[in-house]
C-alpha cells in the first residue's frame, strides 16, 4: 500500500483539501442548515448514541448537579429558598445553563413529561435568585456581592452567554417564558450597563457573543446584536484589563482588534467561541472584514495548531496554543469543549462561504475529538483528549470544572443541525448520517432521506423526493478522504460538477429519484508535517472520517510495535467489540498489530494508547 504522503500541515488530509483556499467572494450567506428538530436520524452509528444521551447522559448530569454537586442549590440559596453557603466554583452556574440546554434540545425529539417538570423546578430555583436590577450570578450574590462587574475574568457575561442559550433552546422545545424571560433580563442588565457611553468592558471568556445573537434571531431586537458586535470591537483596544490575572491579554485573545487577527493564541475555547460569534454577525452585518480575519485564522488553526483528531490546544498551561507545530501528543489538551467549538465555528464557516472543507474539518472534530470526550456507556467524560497515554488517563463522571460533560451533554443531541443546508436553489448534504427531513426548495416541498452504514462504509443511498418536478441542484460533500467514489442515478451513471468539494447534480427531480453514492473507504497512512516534531519517523492510520489508535489492552507487543511501506492491512467488523466496530489490523511480516477508533479508546481495562506509531522507511 501506498503511504499517503501529504503535506497538510498537521493531519495530512488531501492534498486537495490543502490546495483550497479563501480567495473567493463571500456573499451573505450561501446557506442555512436544517434546523435538527426537523431531522429524523436514523442512524445505526449516531440514533444509539442519541437514545443513551436521553435515557443516561441527562439523568447523569442531573444527578451531578442536583445531588453530587450543589450546581442547583445555589440558586435555591440565592434567591432564599433553601438555607447554606455557595459551593463549587465561581461559573459553576454555566454548567447547569447547559445542561438544560441540552435537556432541552433532547425534548425536542424525545419528549419527556418527567423531564420538563424536573427542568421547571430548577428553572423556578434560577428565577428566584435574579437580582432586581437582573444580574444573576450566585457566586457574586451568595459570597462576594462587592464584586460584581470588577474583574474581566469572573466569568459573568460567559454565564449570561450560557444562560441565554438554554433559555432560547428550552423555549424552542416547550414554548414556554420562564427562562427566556430570566435570561432577557440578564441580558437588558449588561446591555444597560456595558456599551457606547456606558462602561467599556472585554468578557474573559467568550460566548455571550454568539449567545446575543440567538437572541436577537429569536427576538428580533437589534440591542442584543449591537451589543454583541460592540463587544467584540472592545478586544485589541486597550479596553481589557487582566491586571488581576497572571495571564497575559493574549490568553483572552486580546492583543489586536478582531478585524486585524491573523494568528490564532490563548485560551482554545474562548477563541472557538469567539470566532463562531464573529461569524454568525458577520452573517448579520455583512461585515467583510471579519470574513477576511476568520480565513486567515482558520488557516493558521487548520495548518499548523490542529491535532489529526481534530482536536486543538496543545498546553496544558494555557489550555490552548503555543508555536506553530508544537503539537506533543503525550501531552495534547485536546479540550472536549474545544473539538465541539471547531465543529461550532466550521459549520458557521460553511454557511458562509459554502465550501466544503469546512464541513471536512467539522466532521474530523466531530467523529474523533469531540466524540472521544464520552464514554461509550455515556455517563463518563474526558476533559483532556491526548493522542498517546501512558495507562492513567481516564474519563470521569463529572469534574470541579465540568465545561466538558455538560458540554458534549448539548452537542449529542443536537448533531442533526450539520446533516443538511438549504440555498435558494439547493439542497445541501454536508454529512453522511441515515436520517430524514422535510424542507422547502423555491417554495416547493420537498423530503429527502438518507441510509447509510456510515462511518464503517462508504455507500449510501439518497432518495430525493419533491412534491411535484422540480428542477434544483443537489450538492453532496465530497470528503477529503475520499479518493474514488461513483454516484448514480436510478441505477444509471451521473455528470457532476465539482465546486469547493461538492459534487453538484441539477436536473429536475421527481419522486423517489434515487442518488446512490460509493466512497471508496481503504485504510490510509498519515504522515504529519515534518515540522511537527513530535510525529517525527511516525504515522498515523484513518479510514474514512475515522481517526484510529491502538491500545495495549489488543497489542501484547505494544512497546515495539513498528510499520513500514510493506505493512499489510485488513479491516473486520468486530460486532461485539465495543459496541460495534471495524478493526484494523496491520501485519508487518510475522508480526500483527490491532487498531481501534480512536473515540473508543478507555472503554475497557486501563492500559497504554496511542495513535503516532514508529514507522520506518
């Protein structure tokens, strides 16, 4: 077999994926997605998953929240409904604002009576501790009121961030006002306090910025984009004051104005936040310049500061970046909460500028980064996702800082918004998930479905049916792993056209039209840059969108294990192997070596992993 010798910076995709750039005109916006309460999934791979987030993943949470830890009694003692002193950290109370998110979104497709009177007493508990004037933080109420609004880095408009994204979800699931009317609040608060002619202020950790802008789109009222873009302008103008923190302004991002940025540094998931807010009121604004900033910056992520898992931020230190191409595996950050944010960020990239490597880089993150931060039996969690480990890592129930279980909490049950997009006269399918929807091209209904064995194989078939003929173009990803493939038509042979990695089918469509499409899935050999130390006289293996590892718990001869250009490998689907999957197996002469997908890695007894492994020429 032929290594794939690939000069991809750090994960050495497709040289066809590398030669993509940004110099193409960015209309406001080449496409919507299909919000995931209108997708049907029903996936072998992801409907399974789904189903342990509703029946173990939320009572989990709630468990930890209400029982393990005092995430809801806090606001209970805030607003004097039950007796104590504040526990836990000082943004403790974001945790529980996404996990209700998440909650939330889980209703929508699994309806739960249960759930939503456990979610209306707690929201009962959060309106309670709401101060008049609308703040809303119990750390600040419960232990240091003089506080307030007095340091960068405390975390409050992050809070507020959170809290409005579950106010705006929960009352997307139920149509109800409870907690939409606390975050309005909140956000009227900051608004009345923070802006033009008021108080300048930079928020230490970004997300109010994206969250302002659910808002706005639920709302219609343009405070809350305007304070949204005034709050990103503040950052890079001597606005911010870190005098209080050991960590320097390029921790916060805030060494330049937006617009200027180039070079990504600081804290990973503050800046994935940040770049998804830039995008989503760029989308708004028709702002340029925040378009010109964000390519570059993906750029400067994709080629020299990302994992081949997708993951990113190489220092435990900083929790985020360091110089290009330091990327240790050891001793990888790998945040969960970062992997969610790339897939976050890219999906904004994609509708903006509609090209398919974005959703390349989303699906990366999504299959291996982000998926590797739950565990198969859905109630333990990594924080830190490192690409080699000497036996001791594991996942945990919960955490003292618990941004990654709540996190991952919200993201499994929303992943239908990333399967499909809407144009004015396209429909768009950005992943490969067996699911169903209903859309509208040009005012004209229509239904596609998908089935599919993906990831596991690359074949699947797509039935387009509109309400009566209709002429639109279908535009299918085509993966950057993907080398050979053929696509049909009722059974017949099909033209397309390849723009920024879509294979693009017009023709006017008819009821049932079948499009079936066969991705090629052998197992490949990555090489990293070679400026990345770390991987030196190392590769890599992945099929398909899945990144591959091995363990010591499969390879008795773990320590010496070695592949060169000879080394054989075969795949097998391994049913009763952790929870289904296809194995592969490498033999080089007498030897045989076992990989598993990396996302599964800790699922059985500890022992030792890693995904570099030696390769000699």
């Amino acid at each position: 077999m032929k290594i794939n010798k690939l000069t991809l910076f750090l994960t050495a995709v497709t040289s066809l994926f590398a030669c993509e750039t940004s110099q193409k005109a960015t209309p406001f916006q080449k496409n919507e997605p299909i919000n995931f309460s209108q997708v049907k999934i029903t996936d072998n791979f992801w409907l399974p998953r789904i189903h342990k987030h509703a029946e173990i993943t939320i009572p989990s949470c709630l468990h930890q929240c209400e029982i393990e830890t005092q995430r809801v009694k806090n606001f209970a003692i805030a607003g004097g409904l039950e007796q104590g002193e504040f526990k836990g950290v000082f943004f403790d109370d974001s945790d529980l604002y996404k996990m209700i998110e998440g909650c939330s979104y889980s209703l929508i497709n699994h309806p739960n009576p249960d759930l939503e009177k456990k979610l209306d007493e707690i929201i009962a508990k959060i309106a309670s501790a709401q101060q008049e004037d609308g703040y809303l933080m119990t750390y600040f109420t419960l232990v240091n009121p003089k506080g307030k609004w007095t340091n960068m880095d405390w975390h409050e408009m992050y809070c507020c961030g959170h809290l409005i994204e579950a106010a705006v979800a929960y009352y997307n699931a139920t149509g109800k006002h409870s907690l939409l009317d606390v975050a309005i609040k909140f956000a009227d608060h900051i608004d009345n306090t923070f802006g033009e002619g008021k108080r300048n202020w930079v928020a230490g950790h970004q997300e109010i910025e994206l969250a302002l802008v659910k808002l706005y789109r639920l709302t219609k009222d343009e405070r809350y984009l305007k304070l949204s873009h005034w709050l990103l302008e503040q950052r890079g103008r001597g606005n911010g004051d870190w005098s209080q923190t050991p960590l320097g302004k390029d921790h916060f991002q805030d060494v330049e104005p937006v617009s200027q940025l180039s070079k990504i540094s600081g804290h990973a998931v503050r800046a994935m936040y940040m770049f998804t807010g830039m995008a989503d009121v760029a989308s708004i604004t028709q702002d340029s310049t925040y378009i010109h900033a964000l390519d570059r910056l993906w750029n400067d992520v994709i080629y020299t500061k990302m994992y081949a898992t997708g993951g990113i931020g190489s220092s435990r230190k900083n929790e985020g970046f360091t110089e290009d191409y330091d990327l240790p595996n050891a001793e990888a950050y790998c945040e969960t909460c970062a992997s969610v944010g790339m897939v976050f960020w890219n999906q904004r990239m994609n509708m903006l500028e509609g090209d398919g490597k974005y959703i390349n880089i989303l699906e990366k993150s999504m299959y291996n980064g982000a998926l590797a931060g739950i565990s198969l039996s859905a109630d333990h969690f990594f924080y830190v996702n490192p690409l080699e480990s000497d036996g001791t890592h594991h996942r945990q129930p919960w955490y003292d800082t618990a941004c990654c279980p709540s996190q991952i909490s919200r993201f499994l049950p929303s992943i239908g918004n990333y399967i499909y997009a809407t144009s004015a006269d396209a429909l768009w399918v950005n992943l490969y998930i067996a699911s169903e929807t209903n859309t509208t091209i040009d005012n004209i209904p229509v239904k596609i479905a998908q089935t599919t064995n993906y990831p596991w194989e690359g074949k699947v078939k797509i039935t387009v049916s509109p309400q009566q003929k209709k002429n639109f173009t279908m535009k299918l990803r085509l993966p950057d792993w993907c080398k050979e493939y053929t696509l049909t038509i009722n059974g017949k042979e099909c033209q397309t056209i390849t723009d920024m990695q879509y294979l693009l089918i017009n023709r006017t469509w008819e009821e049932n039209d079948t499009i079936t499409f066969d991705m090629a899935m052998p197992v490949e050999v990555i090489a990293a840059d070679p400026r990345v130390k770390a991987n030196v006289g190392k590769r890599c293996l992945q099929r398909g969108p899945l990144v591959y590892c091995m363990e010591e718990v499969d390879n008795s001869n773990y320590e010496t294990v070695t592949l060169s250009p000879s080394t054989n490998y075969t795949t097998k689907f391994e049913p009763g192997l952790l929870n289904g999957i296809i194995t592969i197996t490498a033999t080089q002469g007498t030897d045989t070596y076992k990989f598993i997908p990396y996302y599964a890695w800790d699922n059985r007894e500890a022992g030792k992993m890693k995904v570099w492994v030696k390769y000699v020429e």
